[in-house]
C-alpha cells in the first residue's frame, strides 16, 4: 500500500467536533499541539501481545493493522518502527492526517480522510484493528446512545476483520479519570470538566457486553502496565496555555465558557504559589503506579 495524497472519504458533519472525529472536540484546530503532552499509550504491550499471536507466528510483517481515530499517528509510527506488515489510519480530521503524513515511512502505509463508522474496506481485509481513545468521541446525548453507537462500530469492525482478526481498544476507566484520585494531575482544578468527561466513557463491563453482542467470541483485559509522562505534562503552569491544552479534549468543556475557565485557572495559580500544586503532582505520580493510566481489551472474532 501507499500514502494516499487524497482520499474521496468525507468526515460526516456534527458540532461541536464540526466533523473532525468528534462530537465535542475540535480536532483541525487542536491536531496542531495535540502531541505536545501525548505519547502512545500502551503500543509496545500491543506490539507484544501482536508477537504472540499463533495466528501470525509472531510474524509482525505479516499483519495489516487498522488504526481508527489515528488522528496524529503516534501508534502507526510506533507500529511502523517495530515492523508491521501494512498499516492503514483512518481519521475524520485532514490536519491529523497531514501530521501523520509527514511522519510515516510511505511504503506500507494507507492514510485516509473518513467515517469509521462505514468504512472503506472489504469485509475481512484486515488482522488487527485499533481504537485508542475513540470511543468516547462518538455522537451521543446519554449513554444509552452512547452504547448504541458503540455497538454498531463494532458491528463495522467485525465486518473488515479477518476470521480470527483482533479488535484492540485502549481507553481508561472512570477510577482513573477521577479529579481527585485517578491519574490525571490537573483534574483536580478542573473538577466540572473532568466529571462531564468521565461520563463519556463507557464502563469496561459495558464494552465486554457490547464486543459479545457483535460477535466477538473472546474478550480479554490487561492493564497498561507502563506510565506515561512528557516534561510537557507534569508542568504545573501548561493549563494557562492553550497549546497544553489542545493536548486533552477535557478543555472542550470550556469552550464558550472563558469566565468558567479564567476562575479555574485563578485556583491553580494560587496552588502553584503556595506549592500545593507540586505536591498533587508528585502524589499522581506516585498513585498513577498503582492504579495505571488506562487498559486495553483485546475482542477476537
């Protein structure tokens, strides 16, 4: 396969997300810095968990893998490094692919402007497909809706998959979007959005429910077992600059809210001049260890 310069798929329509691969997050704006406190949580247990499949013979080179919401592609470029056969992303934001674009070897690489809900691909043409941190960005008022829209992109995945294929999800749990107790230091100055955030992420239990309903025989948990930390994100004074927070949809709560925004920002100043902020910082640390950062499930048809 090859990079493709341009691909006829046209993102579908939603605000706020304005059909960049959310329903609340602005990604051709926020692709831009999107990197600057992101790393590609849990790639190298993915690749791992790839090596020991019996399907491939632990032959990474034989693989056509499938990244859904690859926005910038931190897991493709991963992925590429190790040696996977054929790569393909899929992302509803032209910035995200364009980044992409700069960074991956062409070759073995597919890079494509879309819907993953109605994908471009024959049915079972792929071995592996990915979602990192999507699923919480698709349309929904209620979680019911939510679930809805989750169980026919499952429906969609399990159609592209080869017999045997894997589904891999990596998302995060509600323990570990806690303000106050989970993973994410600046949750706590940020308690209303982390709260409304949280309630986009649909419980393991419920995506374990939902991978059976479509078809996936076998669903299996791990943690991730690495943390991740850019200097970036443990800055105490990167919430004050919108390019941290492009970083974390979290802030897409704000948007048309700067009051709101300017007096949550006025608490962490002053937890910074006191040096309470260091402090929450270093004991999120120290808990993340625990507790992790997010999980993956691995579905299998």
């Amino acid at each position: 396969m090859t990079v493709e310069q341009d691909n006829p798929i046209q993102a579908s329509p939603g605000a706020p997300g304005q059909g960049c691969g959310s329903a609340y997050e602005d990604y051709e704006k926020s692709h831009g810095n999107y990197d600057l406190t992101r790393l590609p949580v849990g790639a190298e247990q993915i690749v791992s968990h790839l090596q020991r499949r019996e399907q491939n013979n632990g032959n990474l080179a034989e693989i056509t893998l499938l990244d859904l919401g690859c926005g910038t592609d931190m897991h493709l470029e991963y992925f590429q490094s190790r040696g996977l056969g054929q790569l393909i992303g899929l992302d509803a934001s032209q910035a995200g692919i364009e980044i992409a674009r700069s960074r991956l070897h062409p070759g073995n690489t597919s890079l494509m402007v879309g819907d993953f809900r109605q994908l471009p691909l024959a049915d079972a043409s792929v071995d592996a497909v990915l979602l990192s941190f999507v699923i919480h960005h698709l349309p929904h008022g209620h979680q019911a809706e939510l679930a809805a829209n989750t169980a026919s992109l499952f429906k969609e995945i399990a159609r592209v998959l080869k017999p045997d294929g894997e589904l891999i999800i990596v998302s995060t749990s509600r323990k570990q979007l806690h303000p106050r107790n989970g993973s994410l230091w600046y949750y706590r100055y940020f308690q209303d959005a982390a709260t409304a955030l949280a309630r986009k992420f649909l419980p393991q239990s419920k995506l374990r429910q939902l991978l059976k309903s479509a078809g996936f025989s076998m669903v299996a948990g791990e943690p991730v077992e690495k943390t991740y930390w850019t200097d970036a994100s443990l800055d105490e004074s990167g919430p004050f600059h919108s390019e941290w927070r492009d970083g974390d949809s979290l802030f897409a709560f704000y948007r048309g809210k700067e009051e709101l925004l300017q007096k949550r920002l006025k608490a962490l100043e002053k937890s910074i001049a006191n040096g309470a902020a260091h402090v929450h910082i270093q004991e999120t640390r120290a808990r993340t260890e625990q507790i992790k950062q997010a999980y993956i499930l691995y579905a299998s048809r």
